[in-house]
C-alpha cells in the first residue's frame, strides 16, 4: 500500500505461494519449478510482460524470482518469455543465495526437514549454486539492476537467518546491503522513513523514473469530477439513510460543502482545479475497487468497512497529496462531495 502510494505511475502486484514448497523441493521433490510455472501462467494471464517489470523478493522468495527467470528464458512459451525479457531489476530482501542460508531458513520455520536434509544443504547446495550460476547469465545476456539486502539483527535471539555472504547473489558490481533488522522485520518497515523503505523507493524510481508532470493547461481526456453524475441521483441524506450512516449525516453535508466552496473558489482552467479533480478521480477509484465492491456489496460491515475507508482511501491519499497541502480531512470532505455528486454510493445496488 506504501509502495502504491508513493509511486502510483506504477502498477503493484503480490505473488503468494505456500511456504511449504521448499521443504519439498530441499527433497528434490522440484515444487519451485512447478510453482514458478504457475506463477508465470498467473501473471502471463492478467497481461504482465507487455511493459517493463521490477521484482521485489523477501528470504524464499527471491529464490522463487530467479526460478521464474530461468524457467521463463527456457520456456517455449512466448508470454512467460517476455516476462523474463521485461524484467528490468529484481530486488533481494534477506534472499538466501547459499545452502547454509536456505538451511538456517528452513531450520527456523521448522518445516518439517530431517536434520539430515538440513545436512546436506549446508554441504551441498548444487541446487542453489546452479540456481545462481543461471541468473547469472541471464543478467549478463539481459542486464538489469540488482540490488540485495541482509539483516544485522538476530531472530528470535537465535541466529541470524541471511548473513551477508549467503544473501550475495554474486552479480558483478552488487553489493549486499546491511539492515538493522532480524529475517521477519526487514521486509516488515515500521515507517517510511525507515532506511530500506527509502532505498527502495530511490531506487525503484531509478529504474523507472516518474512521468514528466502534465502542463497546468493540459487535462487530458478525464472525467469532470465537479459535474453530478446520472447514475444516482438521490440526495445525500437518502443515501446516507440506505447505507446506515445517517447519524453521519449532518458532518457529511457541511464536510462535502467545505470541498464544493473550495473546489468552486480554483476556477476551471487553473492548476489547482486539476489537482482537485485528480485527487476526487483517485479516490473514486480507490473507494470502489478497494471498499465498495470488495465490502460494501457482500455485506460488510460498518465498522469494516470505516477501517477500510481510513486505510485503503484516506490515509494513503493524504500522503501522496500531501506536498499539496492535503490532510486526512480534505480527502474525508471530498469522498462526502463525490457522495453528493452520486459518483459514489455506500449502500449496495
């Protein structure tokens, strides 16, 4: 959501997978090939691999990444391909690159394995090495950037699961990157201020810089957000009667107010009404995709759907909007005026 946030020139997607596979696949039992198959059908399928992609893997996951590559540069598949084509950077968080890392992961996660399969990852980690030995040549064949991290701290006061010489990936002119955190906080930043959340993000726009900002006189084929929608053209109170808010009434109509006078007062042809609209279309977007579809329609409730409403819509937004001197209550005032509008309803259809 941080990432989405910050960065919203770009799309954000998470792969999830069982943890569990790689307790088979230690067994030889090749799980990661066969899950790094499904997932290259999964993305492959919702259209990833027609513009450029940045993986971003934590511990077993970065293992998973450099299957998926190799998997997709060997495929006869044309779609799993270009996604391996397409991969401009890959990102490594606590990805353990050596047999002693994936043993100390799977020790620690207790999965199941035989201290004899532990063993023997530790004395012989060929999968791994030719695991690597394969990246390798892709990133010489592809150049792209690489950039890996590993922990400082100790988990659980018992070890520290990715040292700096197992989370190596050995690409030449990448060097790990120390963090003070254990195996599970280095992925989990308490803020965005926190050093591996900035690098990610600098980075990240390294790789794929920002769009030049659009002229203040050039809109674009946008919708005009100020302009009532047909769709619902209840007044507020009835809707807000139908979704169970009515108590809310009476600071919906003076909050969605405080945004129209404000609106109004930018002018139709001026920067700050672009802003304007930009930030109702944002979160006319946020509020149907992330609470009024996925909640608001299958009955959630009200107190659901609030900490969603705070979470997914206001407090994201506030934050990207937020150098234009937009708070948590602007983006509240305007999600009452999109209400009022009818571009937005909260009660099911």
């Amino acid at each position: 959501m941080w990432l989405a946030a910050d960065l919203p020139y770009l799309n954000m997607y998470a792969v999830g997978y069982p943890a569990s596979l790689f307790a088979r696949w230690a067994k030889k039992e090749m799980d990661l090939f066969e899950r790094a198959k499904s997932s290259l059908e999964t993305m492959s399928s919702y259209g990833i691999g027609n513009r450029p992609i940045v993986f971003v893997g934590h511990s077993l996951g970065g293992l998973l990444i450099k299957q998926m590559l190799r998997t997709a540069r060997d495929s006869a598949e044309k779609p799993w391909q270009q996604i391996a084509d397409q991969c401009r950077g890959v990102f490594f968080i606590a990805t353990p690159h050596s047999g002693s890392g994936l043993a100390n992961i799977l020790s620690f996660l207790s999965l199941g394995l035989k201290s004899a399969f532990i063993d023997k990852l530790k004395a012989d980690s060929s999968e791994l090495t030719e695991l690597n030995e394969s990246f390798r040549a892709h990133c010489v064949k592809q150049p792209m950037i690489v950039v890996a991290y590993y922990e400082k701290f100790k988990t659980g006061k018992s070890m520290i699961v990715v040292d700096q010489k197992s989370a190596d990936p050995g690409i030449s002119g990448v060097t790990p990157i120390p963090v003070d955190a254990d195996h599970n906080a280095i992925c989990a930043p308490l803020s965005r201020q926190s050093p591996i959340y900035v690098s990610l993000i600098f980075r990240l726009k390294t790789i794929v810089p920002p769009p030049a900002a659009a002229p203040p006189d050039s809109f674009g084929d946008v919708d005009d957000m100020s302009s009532p929608s047909p769709l619902d053209r209840r007044d507020l109170h009835t809707k807000m009667i139908a979704a169970g808010r009515e108590h809310e009434y009476l600071f919906a109509n003076s909050s969605q107010s405080k945004f129209a006078r404000l609106f109004e007062k930018t002018g139709l042809l001026k920067y700050p009404s672009q802003l304007h609209n930009d930030i109702l279309l944002d979160i006319e977007q946020r509020f149907q995709n992330l609470v009024y579809h996925p909640l608001i329609c299958t009955g959630a409730s009200l107190e659901v759907v609030s900490t969603a409403i705070q979470e997914k819509v206001v407090e994201p937004l506030a934050t990207k909007y937020g150098t234009s001197s937009a708070t948590t209550t602007t983006i509240m005032n305007a999600l009452y005026f999109l209400t009022e509008r009818c571009h937005v309803r909260w009660d099911k259809p």
